[in-house]
C-alpha cells in the first residue's frame, strides 16, 4: 500500500489537470480523482513495474476514460450546460504574489479552457494529452490502444482544430479593442 502510495502521489496534479482539460467540473473532481486513483491501485500488480513518467502517462490517459463516464453521467441527470468557472476554483501558482501576473494567468486559462470546450473530444483529448501533458506518440499509441501513425494524425488534426478554435474565440476581442 505505501509502495502505492509513493508512486501515486507525484502522478494526482497530471491527473487533475487531466480531467478539468477534459470537462469534469469542480465539484465532480474528487469523485473523478479518486476512480482513476482506484483503477490504478486494482491495476497496481502490472503497474508497480511502471516507471514514474510511464505511470503519469497511463494515468493521463485513464483519466480521458473516467471523465467521458462523469459527463455521461451529468448529461443524464441534468440537461443544462454549467459552463467551467477557472477563475473561482483554479488556484494559480505565480512566482510572485504580482496581481497583474495573476490577472494573466487566468486570461491565459479561460481562453484555453474556451478553446478545449470547442474542440471535438477526440481531439481534444490526444491534444490535452500530447501538447499540455507531453505525452510521446508511442505512449499515446500504447495507452490509447491506437496505431502510432494514427496518434501522430490525430496530434496533427488537434493542433489544426485548437489553431482554428482559438481564432475564433479571439476574433471577438480583437473587434472590441481600442
């Protein structure tokens, strides 16, 4: 269990970012942590042999399964869309205390968090995983159980639709600029 232990502790922030880039909402977080978390620890006989980075990137992935099962369950018990709130329960890490530094971090995030709503959830995905979380080809192939020329395509098309879903979300504040 301490051996467990040891191993997942380093891996929980790469998966909370995991699953707040793939949709899962505040309140649903630790509910989502913890599934991934429990599907680790019942996997941990194979996993134990797993090197730190190795393990980060399985767990990563994992996260992708858990956070479609939490939106799956949302859209069956509430047909409303809440939109993410980044600015009231992310807690940003600044080198300094300097307000305009923390103003924008926090612009930085909600456009991203602005663009990843747009994207189309395959895509989103390899991208969150590849771009955000530096997951190799091979890993993504392996952990996603897809060919590796098929992960290099699907970085491709994500980077084309993350470039094309951040136009369009700064083309409206462009217009609105002095």
């Amino acid at each position: 269990m301490e051996a467990f232990r040891e191993a997942a502790e380093p891996v929980i922030p790469a998966i909370w970012r995991c699953l707040r880039r793939f949709g899962v909402r505040p309140d649903e977080l630790d509910d989502a942590l913890q599934t991934v978390l429990v599907g680790l620890f019942r996997n941990w006989e194979r996993l134990s042999s797993f090197s730190p980075e190795a393990l980060r990137s399985y767990a990563c992935c994992a996260s992708v399964g858990v956070a479609r099962d939490v939106g799956r369950s949302r859209s069956r018990t509430t047909r409303r869309f809440e939109p993410l709130s980044l600015q009231e329960d992310l807690q940003l890490e600044a080198a300094d205390d300097d307000p305009e530094t923390r103003a924008q971090q926090r612009e930085a995030l909600t456009i991203l968090e602005a663009v990843l709503k747009r994207m189309p959830d395959e895509l989103r995905d390899i991208f969150v995983l590849h771009v955000i979380e530096q997951l190799s080809k091979r890993e993504l192939a392996s952990h996603l159980g897809i060919p590796e020329g098929t992960a290099a395509s699907r970085i491709r098309r994500a980077r084309e639709e993350f470039a094309r879903a951040l136009s369009e979300v700064e083309q409206p504040s462009k217009g609105t600029s002095p």
